[in-house]
C-alpha cells in the first residue's frame, strides 16, 4: 500500500483527484441533471420533450430578458475594461503618490453586500425630490426623475451601481498586469524617444493582452449572468414592464416562484449557450486558439 501512494506514477493522479471529483459532483453531475429536466414538466412528471425550448422561442419576457442581459453586458465591457486600464495605468506611473492608498479606495466597494449597495443606490434613485439622483438633476434646472421605472433611466442606475462595484476589482488585474512587464521596456522606448502615449500603445497594450481577455472573459459571464444588483435595486424580480429583468432573474422567477423547474432549467442551458457561444466567439478573434509560432 505504501509503495501504491508512493508511486511516482500514481501520485499525480491521487493529486489531481480532489479536483476531479468536484468537477464532476459540482458541475458535470448538475449539468447533466438540468439536461434531462429541461425535457421534462416537473410538476406533472411528464417528459415534453423539446416543448421547453420552443416555448422559449416565443416567450416574449423571456426575449426580453435576454436583450437587458446583452445590453448590461455591453455597457459593462465599454466602462469596465478601458477605464480601469487607464487607472491602473495611472496608478502604476511614478507620478502617482501614494499609490496604496488609492488601490485600497477603488477596492473597498468590491467588500461591499450587493444587498447593501443595492438597497443604497435604490434610494440614491428615488423618485422623491429629496433623493440624491434628483437633488443634483436639479441644480441643472431639471424636474425630478423617476429613474428606476424608464428602462434607459433604469439601466444607466443599473451601470453605475456596477461601475461603483467592480471598477476596483478590475484596475487590480490590469495593475498586476502592468507590472509583471519589465521597466527596462519602458526605459529602452524612451532612450528612443518614444513619449508615453507611444509606450502606452506600443509596450503596455500589446503585453496586457492575456490580461484584457482574461478581464473580458470574466466581464461577459458576469455580465450575463447578473441577478443580485437588479433585484436589490427594484426590491425584487418585478421591475416595471421588466426593465430590469435578466436571464437568470427569469430563471429564478420560473425554478423558485412558480416552480416551473423543467421550463427553469430550459432557460439555464441557453444561459451557459450563449456564455459559451460569445466567449469562443471573443476567444477566438482575440486570438487566444493561435498556435505559438517556434
């Protein structure tokens, strides 16, 4: 027995094994289960086969959900990969004073509940004069808003919560990035008279590239896959004419509230679809599936 654990061929396997067997109890197994009760009505017992999937073909909220999902996911990837590049670029430059100090602030909201943020920035976008949102439409001579019953009012309160949130999270990755490349990069670039935009676009952009599809790989998934902030920030999964209703709201409107949980796991495996779908896509023309040349 001791030389089976002692084996040098039988010990990466004994190590890899904790990690297999979560794989397959936490994921594969899960998986494989929602498959097969995506092709059934739970509450009747009875196998429906593809009727799941083509009632979601014509399900108008279910449509409507997915266009928030993409279009939250879309504003997301435009604030929340270049501007916490640029910040990080700032923070990594030796202009910056105290550089730990603002890493710590720009973190502080990623330690925050959603639950809270959520229940602040609700009240932040009241409808009440006195909100904060309407107070400062106001010093612009602007009558109060009621921001989180227009969709575009609504998904602009939406962005912003997220901004708020994860903008720190992500100028850490892009900061991890930056310094892993060599400063002698830099240094020979400006011996060559190359200013910091050239060094920006010519050093730093094309190095952080395993870091920007990283960042944008994580961004689409969380993206599509937001539940926590639009249901704290309506006080619910019922926001007016579903404006801030997502794919996995929708999803836990049919598994948990009407207990649809056939219909339930439908709409998940095309959630996982269309991550799935979108990321290849990105992986792809990011070039991440090239072969090295030797």
């Amino acid at each position: 027995m001791k030389k089976f654990f002692y084996s040098q061929k039988i010990a990466p396997y004994v190590f890899v094994l904790p990690f297999v067997l979560t794989v397959i109890f936490f994921w594969m197994f899960p998986i494989g289960n929602g498959i097969l009760l995506s092709f059934q009505d739970v509450l009747r017992d009875e196998w429906v086969g593809l009727d799941n999937y083509k009632r979601l073909l014509s399900d108008k909220i279910f449509l409507k959900a997915v266009y928030n999902s993409v279009k939250y996911m879309i504003g997301t990837l435009i604030l929340l990969i270049p501007f916490p590049m640029l910040f990080a670029t700032l923070l990594n430059s030796k202009l910056m004073k105290k550089p730990g100090l603002f890493k710590s602030i720009y973190f502080i909201p990623a330690l925050t509940s959603v639950v809270v943020a959520g229940t602040i920035f609700r009240l932040m976008f009241g409808e009440m004069e006195t909100s904060l949102a309407n107070q400062v439409v106001a010093v612009f001579g602007l009558e109060p808003i009621k921001w989180l019953k227009g969709e575009w009012t609504g998904y602009f309160a939406l962005l912003l919560l997220a901004c708020w949130r994860w903008t720190g999270v992500n100028i850490l990755y892009f900061l991890a990035g930056l310094q892993s490349i060599s400063t002698d990069l830099y240094e020979a670039a400006a011996i060559d008279g190359a200013n910091k935009w050239k060094q920006f676009t010519k050093i730093s952009l094309p190095l952080l590239k395993p870091t920007t599809v990283y960042v944008l790989t994580i961004s689409i998934y969380a993206g599509l896959a937001m539940f926590t902030e639009s249901y704290m920030l309506w006080k619910g999964n019922n926001s007016p004419q579903n404006i801030g209703l997502t794919i996995v709201g929708y999803l836990y409107r049919q598994g948990i509230e009407k207990r649809a949980m056939g219909y339930a796991c439908a709409v998940g495996l095309i959630l996982l679809l269309i991550v799935m779908v979108i990321n290849l896509l990105q992986l792809k023309a990011t070039g991440t599936f090239k072969k090295e040349e030797r």
